[in-house]
C-alpha cells in the first residue's frame, strides 16, 4: 500500500486531497496542527506544529512515497494603512515558505530505496497586485524559487527525490476570500469575479492527482493573461513593476482616495 502524507490535510485542498487518496486505496496521514481533528478524509492524524526541522524530519518517519506540502495561509488581518503584521508575516511566511523548504532538505538526507515525490502546492497569484495580499504572494514566489532552484541540486545528491511544485489557481472556498482585506469596490469586483467562478475542491483534486502520477516538475493552472503580464514585467522590468504596483495600489486599495 502506498503512503501520501499531506500537510493542511483540515482545509478545502487538503480534504479533498486526502478522500482521492483514500479512494485510490492509499493510506493518508493527515497533517494538522489540531490534536483532536476528527474525518473520513485521512487514516492516520499526525499532529505538527510545521515550524521547525525536526517538524519536518517527523514527517519522513511514516516512509511516505509523496508528500503534499500543501498546508497555508493568507493575511487575515493587516494593520493601519493595511502595512502587513509581523505576526501575520511571520506564520505565513513559515508555513507557505520555509516548512515546505524544510521538508525539501530533510527528503534530501534520506537513504531510500524507492522513489519519494515532495510537492509543494504554490500559486499562479505570485505576481498580483499588492492589494491583493502581497505577503502571500512575496512567501508563494518564495516557494516556487527555492524549489525550483534546490530542487534540481537536491535531485542530483539524491535521485530518488524530486522536489516538485503545484500552482493552483482560486479555489472556491475560504482562502480564495482572504484578499479582500486591502481592497476597494472596485478591486473586490475583480477578486468576486474570480472566486465566484473557481472550481470547488475535489475538481482541482483530479487535475492536481493526474498531474502528480506524472514526470512534470512544475504543474500549473492557466494563467490570465493579465497575471503574465505582471510577471513578465517584474522579470524583465523591475522598475516598471514597482511603478505598476504604485499605481494599482491607488487604484485597487481602500486605502487612497
Ligand atoms: N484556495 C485558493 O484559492 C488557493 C489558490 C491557490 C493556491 N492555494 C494554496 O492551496 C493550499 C491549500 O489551500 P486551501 O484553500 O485548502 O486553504 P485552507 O482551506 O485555508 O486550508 C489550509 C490549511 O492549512 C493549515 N494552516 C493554515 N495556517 C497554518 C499555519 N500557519 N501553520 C500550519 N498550518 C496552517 C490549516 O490546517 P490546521 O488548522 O488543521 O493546521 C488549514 O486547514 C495552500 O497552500 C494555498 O496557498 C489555494
């Protein structure tokens, strides 16, 4: 029987996640930081807190042929003026960054003798407006560079891991609202739209699975284009960028008027 482990495994992904596994016969050992989480969407609960190294070793112990770090978060709360709060910053940036890193490097120093898959779950949101939850999205862009950058260095020492990266778009639920915080009429509008006409759990399950039984390193959804664009920009024009993201937050804030 093989073994998956998912991180978020309480969450709208995660859940979802683990009752596919399940149906394919899988045993799921679902990660959370609750200690008395209670569902039909996994076999075995392993209570971790997702913070340190020995969080991340911990999870090697079940002898899991994938793990899905997919556990995250989005600000919930911003301050005056909608500055970012560092305790905000700082649980993001450890749960959507650094854990998912850790778990990386801990595969890394295993001696195994079959094939482990870590894939990290992303975001296409990792160049949006900085109305939009730029805290999120500076930890996503994280992810996606350390894995794409150690990843193959980390596949080099050790062949049996590869360290691969999933970049879901909105997903109807909960996290897909969080942004809304900093936003104006006009930007919610846009942030409605989006969520309003995302998929719900257990489709993007299907393609997130199918993509994993896979040899693709990165998995994306489609990207509008308005998202490209940023992207191009932030890569080939930085200045640029920076101005674009000056004048979308004038226009996309609750903040200016
Ligand atoms: N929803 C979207 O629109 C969307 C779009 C693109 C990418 N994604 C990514 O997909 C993944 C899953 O999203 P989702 O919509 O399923 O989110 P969700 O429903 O909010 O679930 C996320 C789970 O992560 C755990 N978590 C939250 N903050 C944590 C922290 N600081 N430390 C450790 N665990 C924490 C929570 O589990 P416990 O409380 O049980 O520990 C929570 O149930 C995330 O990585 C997200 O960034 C989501």
């Amino acid at each position: 029987m093989k073994t998956v482990v998912i991180t978020g495994i309480s969450g709208v992904l995660g859940s979802a996640l683990g009752k596919y596994y399940l149906q394919q016969g899988w045993k799921v050992v679902g990660v959370s930081r609750q200690n008395n989480l209670e569902g039909d969407y996994f076999s075995e609960l392993c209570t971790n807190q997702q913070k340190s190294e020995a969080d991340a070793r911990s999870l090697l112990k079940y002898d899991p042929d994938l793990i899905i770090v997919n556990a995250g978060q989005i600000e919930t709360e911003v301050g005056a003026e909608g500055v970012p709060l560092v305790d905000q910053f700082e649980a993001i940036t450890t749960v959507n960054y650094r854990f998912p890193a850790l778990v990386g490097l801990a595969a890394a120093d295993m001696k195994l003798n079959r094939r482990l898959d870590v894939v990290a779950i992303g975001s296409i949101a990792d160049g949006s407006p900085s109305c939009f939850g730029p805290v999120y999205h500076a930890s996503k862009i994280a992810v996606h560079y350390f894995y794409s950058g150690v990843g193959p260095i980390v596949h080099h020492a050790n062949r049996n891991v590869r360290m691969r990266l999933y970049r879901p778009g909105a997903i109807k639920g909960p996290l897909a609202w969080a942004p809304i915080n900093r936003l104006n009429e006009k930007g919610y509008k846009i942030r409605a739209k989006r969520v309003e006409g995302a998929p719900e759990g257990p489709e993007v399950v299907e393609k997130i699975a199918n993509w994993i039984s896979g040899d693709e390193w990165v998995g994306t959804y489609e990207e509008p284009f308005s998202f490209k664009i940023f992207k191009y920009l932030f890569a080939l024009a930085p200045n640029a960028f920076y101005k674009l993201q000056l004048l979308g937050w004038r226009k996309g804030s609750k903040y200016t008027t």
